[in-house]
C-alpha cells in the first residue's frame, strides 16, 4: 500500500484511466476479493447453535451445504475436503473468482463441491434443499430486490430444520463508520480506477488525521479508530467492505423483521457469547432483563449498548420450535475446545488461597476458581487444544483424578459441571461442538496436512486449519508444508527440505545475510532441527489431519 498525495477533483478527472468498472460485469472480477475460511459460517458451528436451541439439524457428515457468494472457494472448498460425505454448491458473479476456485477444486480433485458462476436473482428451485445456507458479506453489499432474493433463497431451499446464515452491517454503530465511508465516496467520486480510488481514499483519511487531533473529542476520536483500522487492510477490503456503490446498514430488529416476511425466525448468533447479557456489567445486564422481555428487543437493546457494527444471524424456518433453555441436556454428546492456560500470579488481582486463574489465549478472557473438579477439567481442555475433548471424557478425568470426585454421586456431578460448561460457554470461554475434530495433534510416521493448505502453501503464508481458521506460517514452515502430503516419511521430508536449501528454493540467512547453505552431516542436521520445529508448529496450529 503506497500513499498519495491528496488530488483535486479535476486532476483526478484529467488523470483517470480509461479502463474502467463499468468495461466488467462485476467490480470482483477487476478487484478480486481474497477468499479465507470464516470459521464461524461452518456448518460445525450452526449445527451446535441450532441444537442447542432445541432444533434436530442435520448431521454435518452428511448434509447439503450452500453458499452464495463463494468468491474464490477459500470458505467452501476446505469444508468440502474435510467433509467428503457432504455435498457443497456455491455461486457467485463473478466469473473469475469461479474460475478460480473450479482451478482449485480440480487440482485437490474434490467431487463432492460445485462452484458456478450466477447471478442471485436467476437463481431457482433448480439447485435443490440444502441443510445449511451461507451468505458472508453479500447482503450489505447489495440492492433491495438482491436482498430479498437473498431471504427468498433462505426460505426456499432451507430443509425444514435447516439453518441459514447472514452477516451484515448494523446500526447504531455503521452511523460513525458511515460518515467515514461518506467522505471517502466524495472525494473519490469522480474515479473509476479501483487503485486510484483506494490511493485517494486513504489520502484523504491521512489528511483528516493530520487535520484533526485525536483528543479533539467523539469526532477526532472516531477519525483516528478508522484510520487505525483501515490503514493495515489490504486494498480490496478496503474497496469492496467501504468503497462500493451499494453499502447498507440495518439495525437488528429492522433485519429480522425482513426475514419474518419470508418465513424466516431468528434462531441465534453464530458467536454465543455475543447474546449473554451476563457478559455486561451487572446493573447493565439487569436492565436488559427489564425492558427487554423477549429475545428480538434485548439484542436490540444490547447493540444500543455496544454500538454494535457488524452481525452474524442465524435464521431457520418460522413453523421451527426453538428452546433457548440450556441445561444438563445440552451436553449430551458435546465436545469442548478452548486454548486456556493457567495463569501464574495475574495482574490486579490477588487470589485466595487455593484458587487458580486461567485465561483464553484467543479472548483474552479469565477466570479464577478454586473449584478442584473445574481445575481438572480446564486442565484437561487446555492442555488437549486445538482437539476438543468430549464432555463424557472430561467428566471421567475429573471422576478419576479428584477425590472429592470418585465417591460423588455420577448423575450430581455430570448435572452440576455441565452448568459449569454451559456458564464458560455462554461467557465466550469454551466452544461447544457436537463432533470430534477432524485433525490431529499426533505427529505420525508419514504426517499429513490437508491437500488445500498444500495448495495454498505454495504461494502464500496464510493456509486453513482443521479448525476452518487462517493461520500464519513463517516461511520454512510453509515449505515444507508442501511435503506433508501423508505419502513421505521424516526422511523423505528432510531430502526434500535439503534440496530446497541447496537448490535455492529456501536461503539460509545469518544475521540478515543470505549464506551458503552446508553439506554433510551439518546439512542433516539443520534439516532435522527444522522438520522437528516445523511437525511441532502444525500439530500446535491444528494443522496435521488423520
């Protein structure tokens, strides 16, 4: 990203190229728009949300899954290889994004994924029921009558307990990002070229920097939040997520009202921790309760409070029962997952005796118990992450390692530490899942990454994990990804990694200075060393798949 100087108008007018957004059918095919994971639209995560909410949805090792909006694949195609007895359609509009990920699909040979280039309105009872429906960042993006078609596919092609999901931009708090977008828009209003535009639009968001000073109250604060926030995204985000001629706002309720004209309920958010007043202050979340005697008007009332800007729903048909009651129940059959680690000596606070403080490495959320049976257990769900252990399995931990525990009554026990989970699961402390992780943490004889972070790593550092998250790899780790195909031993990894060393694929450098990489045993063993390095990370970053 180069900076600009700040145009005028007309020297903006004088200087535009002549290729131009309108000479394509879609601005994505001049600007593709990268294509990642989005773990929370999994069909995992909606699985969980709808049964904790009392629906029967379909087992995700066996469903219909469709996506409008695919871009290049990056969010469906993953799925698609970790769940080969699932089917998955996507469309979008743009026929090189499609393009892009049929090239993908070919080369891992997947068939149980279809991609096609289509236009949402001309879509039709023709691509049949599916049991999950995903639409991530479309239904702000485009025009009333694509937006009713987007509700209207919702209702269509839903199986009666199936789930859709819609994120969009919400309101109160788009209104001081909309100001924002409003003055970049203006600026930028006589460009077509999408590299000038984004140039221009961060011109002018660096000259309203240096204009007005942060401590210049709400406005200069909000200035200075945006400019933070935009100056590390890439182009396209910029583009597309801020630039683009249709860019709508709603406030919650006014979106589930659209939905309820096409059948079509609120069920929940793809976050849980996201709808727990108990994540507010006290007093805040007594309140709530107060005013707010149903569901639809406490989310309301919540995004009043947060300044909410963006959601992630999910919808399922109106004629569905939902139960929001969680109890004991809920973990029948759950698996939990959290990255807590315990935490010696936390700033601020002084424990009391015996107790123990964690804390998510993801959130940054804590806790402190001195509860022996919830030591053992987030003992055991830390240190076992990223695999999720079962709910069953933990309490047999816990049975076996607590004394207290081993003479408990089994049914008391299972009733009171699935409150527990229920508490760290609506707090945003553990997720919840229904079935095992589909990757490993064992570091096997032939190990084996997923053929699309194969794919992905031999041209860039961000690669899927078997979480369906974007993880950063340095590059050596990425090299030797590529070898990590199931079929090579250690040793016919480190022959590859060596002949990538000396055939100049991969430069050794020492204190910043390209070297000549060793041979022999030395050679060996740097090879070795950084094998065993690299098999620790992927195993650590979820990685390493069965």
């Amino acid at each position: 990203m180069e900076s600009s100087e700040l145009m005028t108008a007309e020297s903006m007018q004088s200087n535009e190229p002549a290729e131009s957004l309108e000479a394509s059918n879609t601005s994505y095919d001049i600007v593709p728009y990268p294509s990642h994971p989005f773990r929370q639209t999994h069909p995992e995560r909606l699985y969980a949300m709808a049964r904790m909410f009392g629906l029967t949805p379909t087992d995700i090792n066996n469903c219909r899954v469709l996506e409008i909006g695919c871009a290049g694949g990056g969010n469906i195609i993953p799925m698609a290889e970790l769940l080969p007895n699932s089917q998955f359609v996507g469309f979008d509009l743009s026929q090189k994004q499609i393009e892009s990920a049929q090239a993908s699909i070919d080369k891992l040979g997947l068939t149980n994924v279809e991609v096609k280039q289509l236009d949402i309105l001309k879509v039709d009872e023709s691509l049949g029921k599916f049991d999950y429906v995903l639409c991530h960042g479309v239904y702000s993006w485009v025009p009333p009558e694509v937006r009713a078609k987007i509700l209207e596919i919702c209702r269509d092609c839903l199986t009666p307990q199936g789930i859709a999901y819609v994120s969009y931009n919400t309101l109160p708090g788009w209104h001081l990002r909309g100001a924002i977008r409003d003055m970049m828009n203006y600026h930028t209003r006589t460009l077509n070229d999408p590299q000038k535009k984004t140039q221009q639009a961060r011109a002018l968001l660096e000259f309203l920097a240096s204009a007005v000073h942060k401590d210049a109250g709400a406005y200069g604060s909000m200035i200075h939040s945006e400019l933070n926030l935009l100056k590390n995204q890439s182009d396209n985000y910029l583009y597309h997520d801020h630039l683009e001629t249709d860019n709508y706002q709603f406030y919650f309720h006014e979106f589930v009202e659209e939905a309820n004209k096409y059948d079509l309920q609120y069920l929940a958010e793809s976050h849980l921790a996201t709808m727990w007043t108990g994540n507010f202050p006290k007093e805040v979340a007594q309140t709530l309760e107060r005013v707010a005697p149903d569901i639809i008007q406490r989310e309301q009332y919540a995004d009043f409070v947060r300044n909410r800007m963006f959601r992630q729903t999910l919808l399922c048909p109106r004629r569905v029962k939902v139960d929001r009651a969680l109890n004991a129940q809920t973990l029948d059959g759950a698996w939990l997952s959290s990255p807590m680690r315990r935490i010696d000596n936390p700033p601020g606070s002084e424990l009391p005796e015996g107790a123990v403080s964690y804390r998510n490495l993801q959130t940054n959320q804590g806790l402190n118990t001195t509860d022996a049976r919830m030591i053992a257990a987030l003992d055991l769900v830390g240190q076992s992450f990223p695999l999720a252990v079962s709910f069953d399995d933990m309490i047999a931990h816990v049975q076996q390692t607590v004394e207290a525990a081993k003479t408990a009554d089994p049914d008391a026990l299972r009733r009171e530490m699935a409150n527990n989970v229920i508490h760290l699961t609506v707090g945003g402390l553990v997720e919840l899942s229904y079935s095992p992780s589909r990757f490993t943490k064992e570091i096997t004889v032939k190990p084996k990454t997923s053929g699309v972070s194969r794919l992905q790593a031999a041209s860039v550092d961000r690669l899927t994990n078997g979480r369906h998250e974007l993880i950063k790899l340095d590059d050596l780790t990425r090299h030797i990804v590529t070898l990590v195909d199931g079929e090579k031993t250690h040793h016919e990894i480190r022959n590859g990694l060596k002949t990538m060393l000396t055939d100049g694929t991969l430069t050794m450098r020492k204190d910043g200075e390209a070297m000549e990489p060793p041979s022999g045993e030395v050679l060996e063993r740097i090879a070795s060393e950084a094998l065993a390095k690299a098999l620790d990370r992927l195993s650590k970053a979820a990685m390493l798949i069965s």
